[in-house]
C-alpha cells in the first residue's frame, strides 16, 4: 500500500530530478522504497516535506552528498532535527533566471515600474533590470543579448528559446518591494547558506549565479515585508509610487499556497490597479486564457493577467513564445 510520501518521492525521482540532480533522483527514489524513512518524513506537516525541501534541510544540518545509505542514516540518526527544521522552513528557491522567461512580458508594460513580488524570498527576482540576459538558439547560437547601460554584469541570465522572438527590453524599475512568510535578507550568511542549500546537486552554474545576485540585492535592498500576502498584499500595494505601473509577479509560487487561499489570492491581486505577471504550472489556476491543455503543455504557463504568452522551463534555462507577437514587436 502507498502513502502519500512515497508517491510524492516516487513521483519526484521519476519525473522532476532527472536531468537536474542524479542524486536527488537517487534520495527520492530510496525514500519510496524506504518505510522507515517514510515514518519520519510522515511526521512533517504536509506542505513542508516537498523532496527539495527535506534535502536541503538535511544538507544545512550536515549531511553529506553521499549515496542513499549514508543520506538515510543521517536523517535516521537525526530524526526529531530533520522534522523540526522542516517545519520551519518553505521552499525559497529564489532563482533569478525565472526573469529571462518574464522579461518578453515585462517588455510588454511601459515604465516607471514598481515590481511587487509575492513569495520573494531574498528579492533576488526584483532586478531585472540589474542582470544581463543571453537569449540562445535551439543550435546553442546567440539570438539576442541585453545589457544595462552600464555594460555586462556579474549575474547573466542565459535561456534558450524556441519560436518567434518577441520584444525584449530592460523595464524601468523604480520601487521594488516583496512580501513573504518569511523573508531573507541577501547581506545575512545563514540566510545566504539557506538558499545555496536549496540549488540541486549537479545544477550547473546556479550557485554562483545566485551568490551574485545575491551581492546585488545585498548593495541595494528592497522593501521586504512579513506576512501571508492574501492578508497583506493589498496595504504594501498602496505603498507603491503613484506615478509608477504597478506590477504583481507569483513567479512559482503560488503551487505552493492551497488552492482555495490560492484562487483568493489572485482575485485580490486581480481586483487592484496592476498587472499581474506570472510563471506557474498549467495545472496550478484555471484562469488562463485562452485555456491550456495540461496534459500536453510542456513546462510551465508565462502569463500577463490571466493571458498566456509562453511556455517556459520551471526556473527559466528555456522558454517558448506561444502566442501571437504584439504589432510592435522588434
């Protein structure tokens, strides 16, 4: 008989970490096929035993990258620490190349912007105007690059893209600001050492990027606030400049609310003078227009209030356009 854990695990070893981490794909495939492992991770509320999550808590607490049998000893030996911190932590992976499949969309809005961003974790994707961007060909061949005025910085977003190419401009970012059930800030180590846990084994290229945008979000750091965003989003919208568009962004997270608080979440967001930007799974809102086939919709949904513009990977390395370019597109 399955639970609910080895599903999830099962599920995660085979469909999600291939690719991205053989070794996740090795832990989560112990654990489906681990009782005892499952009895700890049974003990985890729901909603914080996602395999990225667990893995990461166990690496900060001093496991290893080792096989299965030495990872499953330490969570064993350490049970009661694995369960508290697990609890007290969510998913914040924060990974600022979600911007290179956003970017198409927020070239769509005329500035001044205020980006506010829900689930911000760090703020590391309220920059997008402080990174470069390399956008690539199926062939790995450059078919468009963008750059502040200031020349190429240290955090280059690299994407590959498929289909047409739509406009592709650096926003106008005047006030940043985020809120999250629990915010990090970019200048704290321990913070800092929590999301570089959170980068898979075997992901090329994200720890560094995210320890780079992490220095930027550290020399200039934006309005952070505390709090479930269905009870907050609408007072720190009313914080926003005035003369400024403002733009609500969900990169990836709203998976992670329930889908009641989720569905009221974006009717409030969607009730304020603002746009709303989002890179989600097709399966997450019922709100995508027009309708999108989750059963044959690779990766996830790029949309600008509702309407979709893009399939994308979850964290951003590719992204395709699916709609038609607006009649100003370069």
């Amino acid at each position: 008989m399955t639970d609910a854990v080895q599903e999830r695990y099962a599920r995660f070893a085979r469909d999600e970490a291939p690719g991205r981490s053989a070794l996740y794909a090795a832990w989560a495939a112990g654990v489906a096929a681990d009782e005892e492992v499952r009895g700890v991770l049974l003990r985890i509320p729901e909603m914080r035993r996602q395999p990225p999550l667990v893995f990461a808590v166990t690496r900060i607490l001093g496991a290893g990258l080792a096989a299965y049998p030495q990872w499953r000893e330490f969570v064993l030996r350490n049970a009661d620490k694995v369960v508290a911190e697990c609890a007290s932590r969510s998913l914040q992976t924060n990974e600022p190349l979600r911007l290179a499949a956003l970017l198409p969309v927020l070239s769509e809005i005329d500035g001044p912007i205020a980006l506010l961003e829900v689930g911000a974790s760090a703020g590391l994707c309220l920059y997008p105007d402080r990174y470069s961007y390399r956008f690539l060909g199926d062939d790995g061949a450059l078919r468009a690059a963008l750059d502040p005025v200031e020349g190429p910085l240290t955090v280059v977003l690299e994407s590959t893209v498929t289909g047409p190419l739509p406009r592709l401009r650096l926003p106008e970012i005047v006030w940043r600001a985020g809120i999250d059930l629990a915010p990090l800030d970019a200048a704290d180590e321990r913070d800092r050492r929590w999301l570089r846990g959170l980068v898979w084994p075997g992901e090329r290229g994200r720890d560094e990027r995210i320890e780079a945008a992490l220095d930027i979000a550290a020399s200039d750091p934006p309005l952070l606030v505390a709090g479930d965003a269905l009870e907050g989003i609408e007072a720190l919208a009313t914080a926003a400049p005035t003369e400024a568009t403002l733009v609500i962004t969900t990169p990836g997270v709203l998976v992670h609310i329930p889908r009641e608080r989720r569905s009221a979440l974006v009717a409030r967001i969607s009730a304020l003078d603002a746009h709303w930007v989002t890179i989600d799974p097709p399966g997450a809102l019922d709100v995508w227009v027009p309708p999108v086939d989750t059963e044959d919709w690779p990766g996830f949904v790029v949309a600008i209030d509702g309407q979709v513009r893009a399939a994308a990977d979850p964290l951003g390395a590719w992204w395709e356009w699916r709609t038609a370019l607006p009649a100003d597109a370069s």
